[in-house]
C-alpha cells in the first residue's frame, strides 16, 4: 500500500515538471488516499498484535 503511495507520488511530481497541474493534483490526492489507508491499517494491525500477546 505504501508502495503505491509513493509510486503515485513520484507519478505526481514527473506531471508537474511537465506541466500536467491536472494529472499531477490528481495523483497526489490518490497518494494521500492511499497514505493514509496504510497508515489506518497499521495501527489496527499494531493494536490487534498488542491484544493477542496478552
């Protein structure tokens, strides 16, 4: 997930160099989406993986 992320990212600063503002605001709105998709799932599986050692 964060790999994709990333990918995004980097997708979102080649189209700005070029001058794609569409493209470019586009795929960084997909890279936050996806950021913090990975960010919610590893704190429920941080939290999960607490609760099952006790």
């Amino acid at each position: 997930m964060l790999h994709y992320a990333v990918v995004f990212l980097v997708i979102a600063l080649v189209a700005a160099v070029f001058g794609f503002g569409g493209i470019a605001a586009g795929a960084v709105g997909i890279a936050k989406v996806l950021f913090f998709v990975f960010v919610i799932m590893a704190v429920v599986s941080f939290i999960i993986g607490l609760l099952k050692k006790n």
